[in-house]
C-alpha cells in the first residue's frame, strides 16, 4: 500500500513532519494554484498529477508540465476537491491521504478546508481511523474528521480540539482535562483548546455523526 499527498495553496509545509509526509509519499497531486511553490521548493521532482481549473497557471509552467495537467472547468467545488476525486479515480491504492498546504493565507480558505475534511467522510468513508485515512497536515495541526465512538492514542499532554456541525450531536470523553459530555455543538468553539491528560483518548458519540478532531 502507498501513501499520497494532495498539496493545496495554502502555507507551503517548511516543519520536519510535513515535509517528510511530503517527501516520502508515494504518489503526489498538486492544486494547481500550488504548482509554483513546488517547483521553487522541490525542484528535484516532478508531481504525478496537477488538477484545478488552471486559471492561476502562467504559460511556462502550463508548457513545462503540460504532461500531468488534468483541468477541470467546474466551479462548484474547490481545487482541494478536485484533487482528490482524480486521486481516487487515477491514483494507486493508497493507505493514507496527507492533505498539506490546505491552511494559512486566507481564513475563509481554512474554514473551508477543514470542514471539507468532514463533507469527505460523509460523501466517501474517509476518516483519520478508516483506511485509507485522510488528514490535513500543516506545520502546528493534525486535523481528521471521526464519524462514530472511537479510541484515540493521541500522547498524554496533546492539544485536543472537537468541532462538530450537529448540534443534536453529544459526546462523552475519557482522557481530556475538560470532559466534553455536556458540551452542545451549536458552535465551532465550544470543545477547543482542550488537553489530553492521558495517552489514549475515548469519545462515545450518542449517534453515529461528524465531528473534527484537531491535534497540536
């Protein structure tokens, strides 16, 4: 099984962590708004796909990499999203899905993205847990989205942030400073900026449903 790394426009990843996601993945696709920075950044190789609208794209990089462009002209979902449909419709098998670049710059470009992360595992089973996982990577989080009760090994000491759209959604924890069981979801902030106090963390969901976790 291979990794794959889909590399949006946002902050290009600069920690060890995310660039060694990004150097040692298996199979990469670029946003096509992103594909001046990896060539600045990694001028030693070549992605295996740039997928977007191409609107963004000067002339010479169109040439240069003529061969891995793969344009898509609608507009109802994001360059995120367009890459990781072609992931999945022309990539390898995969393990695991590192979204990089998907943060910083723009808030409204984060929001966005982070809560894509959940749109995913609701249109396609991809989790932080499933296989393959799907994460977004950046050089301070880990965010993943989780559908269900689920055990974390998250290291004692963590930052541990729960964001979740359902507001009829309760969910019962072991192994956070602040327990989240009376926490009502009608609001992005109400279970951020928590802390593992243990190594592993327990969430008990009443009903199977979408949540974030943000690690730090």
């Amino acid at each position: 099984m291979a990794s794959a790394v889909i590399l949006a426009d946002g902050d290009f990843p600069r920690k060890p962590y995310p660039r060694y996601l990004l150097d040692s993945a298996d199979f990469v696709v670029v946003c096509d708004g992103a594909l001046r920075r990896w060539a600045r950044a990694v001028p030693g190789r070549r992605p295996d796909a740039v997928v977007g609208d191409m609107d963004s794209l000067p002339a010479a990089l169109r040439r240069r990499y003529a061969d891995i462009l793969h344009p898509e002209a609608e507009q109802d979902t994001n360059d995120l999203s367009k890459a990781l449909r072609h992931l999945r419709a022309h990539g390898p098998e995969v393990s695991e899905i590192h979204i990089l670049g998907a943060t910083g710059k723009r808030e409204d470009h984060t929001v966005g993205n982070l809560s894509l992360l959940m749109e995913y595992a609701r249109q396609y089973g991809l989790t932080g847990l499933s296989a393959p996982s799907l994460d977004m990577v950046s050089d301070y989080t880990t965010a993943f989205a989780v559908t269900d009760t689920c055990t974390l090994a998250v290291g004692e000491d963590r930052s541990f942030s729960l964001l979740s759209p359902d507001n009829s959604l309760r969910i019962q924890s072991q192994g956070l400073v602040w327990p989240t069981d009376g926490v009502v979801f009608d609001n992005w902030w109400k279970a951020t900026l928590n802390r593992a106090d243990a190594p592993v963390v327990t969430l008990t969901f009443s009903h199977p449903s979408l949540a974030l976790v943000i690690l730090s």
